[in-house]
C-alpha cells in the first residue's frame, strides 16, 4: 500500500475470555481475533505470538494453528478484511497470551 499507517498489525485487536468447559472439566476459551482497521486494506499472512499452544479440542486448522514454537498462523495465511471477525475455541487449563507478531498488506 505505500502508506505504512494503513496497514499496521495494532489495528488487529484479539479479544479472549472463559466460555465453560468441556466434557472432560477442562476450562474452555473463546477467542475473536478482528480487524479494525475499517478504512484500510486488507491484510494477509497474519501471525500471532502463541506460545506452546495446544488445545484438548480441536480447532480446524484452516482457522487458527500453531506452525512453530511461539508462532501461530491464522486463516492459513489468506486474506483478513477489514471488520472482519475470527472466533475460535480452544481448551486447556490456563487461557494463553496472544498478540499480534507480524502481518502483511
């Protein structure tokens, strides 16, 4: 895009919070990862900082998967519109910390 202040990784916004828990007692997790930037591009080959993240159920990994230590991949690597809305469960005992590591435009 030219204008680096149109497409930037801090108008990615993920969101998280409890949402029960599984069959199993094992503590689920929603997770919305959305992008504000309302008036800008769209951006792709969106990684987010994970950590060891696992999950005791299974996300479909076309949504949200971890392609290294620390390093998850959302959407397979494809588009994220601006306003759109990704949500996806996961469980385990503790909620992880996500952040946005790097996008593209």
């Amino acid at each position: 895009m030219g204008d680096g202040t149109r497409c930037c990784g801090s108008q990615i916004r993920i969101y998280q919070w409890p949402s029960g828990f599984t069959a199993l007692n094992i503590p689920k997790f929603t997770v919305q990862i959305v992008n504000e930037a309302w008036d800008a591009a769209s951006v792709f080959d969106v990684h987010v900082s994970c950590g060891e993240f696992a999950s005791a159920s299974l996300i479909n990994p076309m949504v949200f998967r971890r392609i290294g230590l620390g390093d998850c991949l959302l959407k397979n690597g494809n588009t994220l519109s601006p306003g759109e809305v990704i949500s996806f469960e996961y469980a385990n005992i503790l909620p992880y910390f996500f952040d946005i590591a790097q996008v593209s435009c």
